[in-house]
C-alpha cells in the first residue's frame, strides 16, 4: 500500500480528529485553570467582591469565638472553624497591621475579633486550594466537553454513510437496480460505496447479457423450430404420394423416395443442430464452418429440387440458368435452410396461377439471386413472421446481403452471396 492511500485510511482520519480534538480541549484546559482561576482570585476586578466574603468570614469566626468562650490564645490555635469554613483562609495576628510575605509584602488592615480575654485581628483570604479543586475540575469538564463536541460530530458524519451506504443497499436488494449510489470521498466508506455501485453496475451488464443470451437462443430455436416444419411439410407431402401411388411411373416414385430419404437426413441435421446448441449452450454457428464447394452445382441442384417442389404443388417454375463456373464458401446446412424457408414462403403466399421468376446474375465477387411471385389473396395463412427474418440472419452471418421489395401485386427477394473465381 502506497503512502498517499494510507493517508486516505477511515483511521488515520479518525486519529487525526482525536488528536486535534485532544490539543484543543487540553489547551482549554490550561486556559481556564491557569489563566481564569487564577485571574478570578487574584484580579484586581475582584478585590471588593472578596473584601465582602472576607468580612461576612471574619463575621463567621467572631460568632464561633463568641459561642464557644475562646481565649486569644485558643482563637489562634483552633481549627475547629475552617474545617466547616472551607471558602476562606484567615491569617490571625495581634497587631491590626501586619506584614505577610506570601501577599506581596503589602501592608494588611486586620480586622478585630473580641476574644474572652482580648481582641485578635484577622486577615482573610480566599482558600486557594479550595477553589484549585473546583477550577480544576469545572476545567476539566469544559475540556472534556470540547472535546466531544469535536469528536462526536465526526463520528456522527461516519454513522451517518454508514447508515446511508445501508439504506442504499435495501434498496438494491429491493430490486431497483436502475438506482444509483453516489460515494465521493477517498477512504474505506467512499471505496466501500463505488465497490457496491460497481457491483449494482455488474450485475445489471450480467442481467444484460443474460436476457440477450436467453433472447437469442429463443430466437435461435424459434427459427430451427421453424425450419423443421418446412421438410417436415415436404416429407407428409411426399409420403402422401407414396402412399396413394400418385406418382406417374417407377422413376417419379424413385425421385419422390429419394426426396423423401433426403428431408428426414435434413430434419436429422436440424434436430441435432438444436440438440447440440442445448448440450454446449451457445449458438451452433460458432461450430459451423463455411464449406468452400462449386457454387455452380449446388445451387443448380438447390434450385432443381426447389423448383420441382413447385411444380408438383401446381406452380409454374423455370430452373434458371447459371453461367461460369464459381466457388461459394457458405454452409450447406445453412444454405438449404434458406432456400426451403423462402420457398415455402412463396407455397404459401404466392399465387400458383402466375409465374414464380428465379433470375441469377453474377459479379466479380458476389453472385445475386433474386425471386419473384406475385401475391395470393390470402396472405395471412398459418403467417408467425419467423422465416424471412431467419433467412436474414442466416445470409448475413455468412457474409452475405438480404433486401426484400413489395409492390401491389408482386413480392421481391434478392440474396446476395460472396464467391471466388476459380
């Protein structure tokens, strides 16, 4: 620990006060006792005020010696009278002027005491060790006294963020975390308050990535959700036409069972990808890697198939021509996801009386397909708005573009998928 933050320690802080609080009160101290005891014993602005105490004392004595008989002798030797008289000191002499050395030097008028056998002359002074004790102890109590109205507001202020700090932290463990906790200052409660805000900061980024997480695994099994409803429907459609011998010979069968084999292999692909995303909890496309393949001959055998699905459902669909040869890296999986939710789409939405337009242009380093069909009457048929917004994410996380186009009549779609020259 360096020595400027030992300097910002909470107790260093508190030694410091105790210690100022301490060499004030203890000069307080020295201030009353040896300067206004003093000054209210011996001041000159009190010498009448004691010349009337003196007088009312030597009255005093002069009824003690009366009640009890004393001789001058006796009078000088009791003590009887300044045990119950402690306020006052009286000098006894037998001249009514006399000399006392602890006064200055300065000459002294007695006042007479009639004894029983003659007159004694008093001189009265104040008890100065009678009213040391008193000085001393009210001097002690105003130091004292000064002393905590010193220390006791310090430690008041600590009780105080501590109390704070506490309040602070009821409120975060009520739930509201959108509360902030402000804690300036360099010591210990200061650190003690920006820790629990840090805190409150960190847990609110973990609620964060939890709740993007929990969003983005709900959006992921919705769209892998969905896409198995796509070959599945493919596969009933198939097994129909198997099942009521609706195919026109043995090769038509053979295509159909051969389709038929491929969809339940997809619907397996798909299941395990959801499979997997739930055993490692994380996206499957961290684990997916871009195949570089022909892109020539797999999307003309994409497209083949798709259009033949078309057709067998009554569409009019023309295989479109590719032109040049062309490396695709991009998924496979991912690919046929994509084309299976964007024909299905037009199966379901487009209108099977007017043509379906599959159009491929390529460029230096992106080859565009776009499809067209013009829209049915219905369009709300069996609609959970999942699959052009999982055909989105799936083109642009491998690198590729999406756009969608709506008129009155017809719908657009345009992919765009980056490629290399062979």
């Amino acid at each position: 620990m360096n020595s400027s933050k030992f300097k910002s320690r909470l107790g260093l802080k508190f030694t410091s006060v105790a210690a100022i609080a301490l060499i004030i009160s203890f000069s307080v101290f020295l201030l009353l006792y040896d300067g206004v005891i003093w000054w209210f014993l011996y001041g000159s602005e009190f010498d009448s005020y004691w010349t009337n105490v003196g007088i009312s004392a030597v009255a005093s004595f002069q009824e003690h010696v009366t009640n009890n008989e004393l001789t001058v002798d006796d009078a000088i030797r009791d003590v009887r009278w300044e045990k119950n008289y402690r306020t006052m000191y009286l000098y006894l002499a037998s001249s009514p002027e006399a000399n006392i050395p602890e006064e200055d030097d300065d000459t002294q008028v007695g006042i007479p005491v009639n004894c029983s056998d003659g007159v004694v002359y008093a001189y009265a002074y104040p008890s100065a060790s009678h009213y040391d004790g008193i000085g001393m102890a009210i001097s002690l109590g105003i130091a004292a006294i000064c002393f905590f109205l010193i220390l006791i507001p310090y430690v008041y202020r600590i009780i105080h963020r501590i109390t704070y700090l506490s309040r602070e932290m009821e409120i975060l463990t009520g739930g509201d975390l959108s509360y902030h906790i402000d804690s300036p200052g360099e010591d210990e409660l200061a650190e003690l308050g920006r820790s629990i805000e840090g805190m409150r900061l960190s847990v609110i980024d973990q609620m964060a990535r939890e709740n993007e997480a929990v969003l983005a695994n709900s959006r992921l099994i919705t769209s892998l959700s969905h896409d198995l409803r796509t070959p599945l429907t493919k596969l009933t459609g198939y097994l129909e036409i198997l099942r009521y011998k609706k195919y026109r010979n043995t090769s038509e069968k053979e295509r159909y069972l051969n389709s038929a084999i491929e969809k339940v292999q997809q619907m397996k692909s798909l299941s395990d990808e959801m499979f997997r995303h739930f055993q490692v909890n994380d996206t499957p496309k961290a684990d997916t890697v871009g195949e570089t393949i022909s892109g020539t001959l797999l999307l003309s055998q994409l497209l083949s198939e798709m259009c033949f699905d078309l057709q067998a459902a009554g569409f009019q669909a023309t295989l479109p021509v590719i032109d040049g040869e062309f490396i695709l890296s991009f998924p496979v999986f991912d690919l046929r996801r994509i084309f299976d939710n964007l024909f299905s789409n037009i199966k379901k939405y487009a209108d099977p009386s007017k043509p379906v337009e599959i159009t491929i242009s390529k460029q230096a380093s992106e080859i565009a397909i776009m499809i067209s069909n013009y829209m049915g009457a219905c369009l709300d048929t069996d609609s959970n708005g999942i699959g052009l917004p999982a055909v989105k994410t799936l083109v642009e996380q491998n690198g590729g573009s999406f756009d969608i186009k709506k008129t009155d009549e017809r719908f657009y779609v345009k992919i765009f998928f980056p490629v290399q020259n062979r």
